[in-house]
C-alpha cells in the first residue's frame, strides 16, 4: 500500500483533521511535521469533538502509532496539557503509541512572550499570529540556539544551551526594555516536566526506516496551508515553516521514496484567519453567509475566519507546487443555500490578465479576482455519500475544480462527521 502526505492547499482550515483522521483508519503510523500548536484539528467521531493542535490526528484511533517528528516544534507544556484533555475524553495516549523526535526544537515562554510583544508594537506590521511562539522558537532553531527534546536529558548540557539562548533573547528584551529572563526559573520549569516529555523521545528518522522495513503504512500529515508557506506563500502573512509536501520528508527523516501519494485538502471556498493578500475575499453579507453556515472560527483562536468564493487559480497554483496527485473536497455543505456562485480562474494586475497569483506582496494586494459565474444547486448535500446522489449543479461544480486545477478529485466531504465522505479515489492505493 501506498504511504500517503496530507498538505491543507489554501491558507489553512481547509478540514485536513476530519480527512487524515479518516485516512488513517487505513495506515499504520500517523506523522505530524511541521508546524505547532498553533494549528487546530477538530474531529467529530461518535458524536465526540476532539480539538488537537500538537497531537496527530490519528491518536483518536486504537492500535496506530502517532508520532511528532523533528520538524514540529514544540510547546511542551500545552503538549501535556493536551494529553491530559484527550485522555479524559477516553483516548489513551502513552509511550507505545505516541512517539517525539528527539531533536525536535522546543517551545519556550520566552518565545511565547516574544511573540506578544512584537505583536502589540505599532511600528511594526502586524502578521496576526496566533501569539502562542511559533516564529521565535523557528527563527532560534534556525539561529543554531533552540532547546531540543534531547537537552532535557542532560541538565548541565542544557545550562549551557540556556545561556547561549538568553544572551539573544536578554538582549532583545533590555533594547525593548522588557524584564530580562531568570535562567534558574527556567531550567527549573523544563527539569519540572522533563521526564515526561522524554519518555516519549525517540530517534525517529530511524523508527520509520523501521516502519518501512516493516511494509507499515505511513500517513504524513502536515498542518496549515500552502499558501501560508514560509516560502511559496503570502509573504511576510506566513506561518514560519515549510507547509509543502517536501516538509513531510526533511521534518519527519524520510527519503525521496517514502512518498507515494500527495492529497491536497481543498474547502469549497476560500477562508484565512490574519492578516494578508486574499483576493477573493467576500466583506459584505455573502461572506458573513459562508463564516456562519461553514461554523468559521479558529479552532487555536475562536477569531472568525475571512470568508470568500473559491479561487481555482491559487488552488492550482499549490497543486504544481506541491505535485498533489488528488484533492480532498470539503465542506461542500455549506455552499447548498446559493442561488449563483462565483469561481477565480485568474486575476488582473495592471490592466493585464495572469493565470498565477505573483510573488509580490504589493502585487498579491492589487490584483483583482476574474470569476467564472456559476449556477448553485440549493439543496441539501449534507451527509451524502455517492457521487451520483449531489446535485447536478455540485456535481457540475466539483467537475469544473477538477479540470481547471488538473488534478483529480479524490474524495468530497459532507458534513463534519467521518462516515459522511464520498470516496472517488483511494489514495492508499
């Protein structure tokens, strides 16, 4: 069977916790790699909502492997938190199904602090982050100073990597003129919870290698959206990792053949939470439509999502990014109350017309969307699970997606709950 990558196509939200949790009932090991806490899965099984953010998606389900590999970084202390919480909820998390890569970067107040302050300074933009960490604990692991899963092992070790952390941050801080970090407090908070991140701490580029060894099942499940891509997206209105499918395999350990099927999550229209470019955005009653009946609300934030039509012409773009080899359609649902809905195809910039969404944050500001109007089917598709049972009209819709991104719809989703998916093509082929 194959091993599978899961990539949200847009800027995030697009329903990635309700599909890899419905995937994975096929696969072996569910990998998280990228991303924080910062990102939100809600997933609906038996009538029982799990909200995630660090754990994969995957944990809800018996007898598979979750594991969080090096390319996460990681808010221990909101990680326990979380375990506590769904372990309340019955799902049993432990050292046999839920492993840590040992060199995965850690997430530390420090960050988290440092996140708010540059948030609330007017004299820089405002990126909207979820103010939980995320950019600073990346800028210090790529700044060679980040605390890893490892150093909590080695309490002198981590002294040393300690300061060498707080003589960047302190200096920060003094030049905002902030209260400088106490290093004791510090390490005595990470040595408090020290013991039970690392029991889960494993080499992981090698427990993989394995896994497939073993002819397991590896499900890559990646959180965010292309378009919010530290590289490929709207930036500086990014998250700070690599959200791609090339993540999965620098952020897990993986080489090139580990992959064999991409599937982009795609909604059937456009959101993003934050700031930044979104063409087809939709600031009257349409778009507070679409925000009420798609429930959308930061699973991390509770901050209500910007809504607008779908934009074909970006979800392509992230397809050729991406070498997505199906797209998972969800959310459909919510778009049964429209008499007429409008697709971008392409955008016009300067009085000229382009097929691709440019680089350029000023650029990405001006362009405008150019739609391909299309008649709505106004009737119920909630829980519809046979592609001959939608609607002509959403069928019409979904076929059109198809051809104009060139990739092959593989599933559409129907409602919130597992079961309540059309099945198209089997990524686990």
């Amino acid at each position: 069977m194959s091993n599978v990558a899961v990539v949200g196509s847009q800027w995030g939200d697009e329903g990635k916790g309700k599909i890899v949790d419905w995937l994975s009932e096929k696969a072996d090991v569910i990998v998280r790699f990228q991303g924080g806490h910062n990102a939100g899965h809600t997933l609906v099984v038996d009538n029982i909502t799990y909200k995630l953010n660090l754990l994969p998606s995957g944990v809800v389900r018996k007898n598979k492997i979750s594991i969080i590999g090096n390319g996460v970084v990681i808010d221990p202390w909101a990680l326990l938190n979380e375990i506590i919480e769904i372990n309340k909820l019955g799902i049993k998390v432990n050292d046999e199904n839920l492993y840590i890569a040992e060199n995965a970067n850690l997430i530390l107040p420090v960050h988290k602090e440092l996140d708010e302050i540059r948030e609330d300074l007017k004299s820089i933009v405002k990126i909207g982050t979820t103010r939980k960490g995320i950019g600073p604990a990346y800028e210090d692991k790529v700044g060679r100073r980040g605390i890893r899963v490892m150093d909590l092992a080695n309490k002198k070790n981590l002294s040393r990597k300690i300061d060498t952390l707080l003589n960047h941050h302190n200096s920060i801080r003094k030049g905002l003129e902030r209260k400088i970090v106490d290093k004791d407090q510090l390490i005595k908070k990470l040595l408090t919870i020290s013991s039970e991140i690392l029991k889960y701490s494993k080499p992981i580029w090698k427990k993989l290698a394995e896994i497939k060894k073993e002819k397991k099942t590896i499900l890559f499940e990646g959180a965010q959206g292309i378009l919010l891509d530290v590289d490929h997206g709207t930036y500086p209105f990014v998250t700070s990792s690599n959200t791609v499918v090339g993540a999965a395999l620098s952020g897990s350990g993986c080489g090139l053949d580990t992959i064999n099927y991409v599937l982009g999550i795609v909604k059937a229209y456009t959101t993003r939470v934050g700031e930044g470019p979104f063409p087809t955005e939709l600031k009257n009653e349409i778009g507070k439509k679409i925000g009420e009946k798609g429930k959308e609300f930061g699973t991390v934030t509770n901050r209500q999502r910007r809504c607008g039509w779908f934009d074909a012409a970006l979800v392509k773009q992230s397809c050729t990014i991406s070498g997505i080899n199906g797209i998972a359609l969800t959310k459909i649902d919510v778009l049964d109350d429209f008499n007429e809905l409008n697709v971008c195809i392409g955008y016009e910039l300067d009085g000229k017309k382009i097929d691709y969404f440019p680089s350029g944050l000023q650029d990405q500001l001006n362009v405008k969307p150019i739609y391909k109007k299309m008649d709505g089917w106004v009737k119920n598709t909630i829980g519809i699970k046979k592609w001959k049972d939608l609607p002509e009209n959403a069928r019409k819709y979904v076929s059109f997606i198809e051809s104009f991104c060139g990739v092959k719809i593989s599933s559409i989703s129907t409602s919130p709950k597992r079961e309540d998916t059309i099945l198209l093509e089997n990524p686990f082929k």
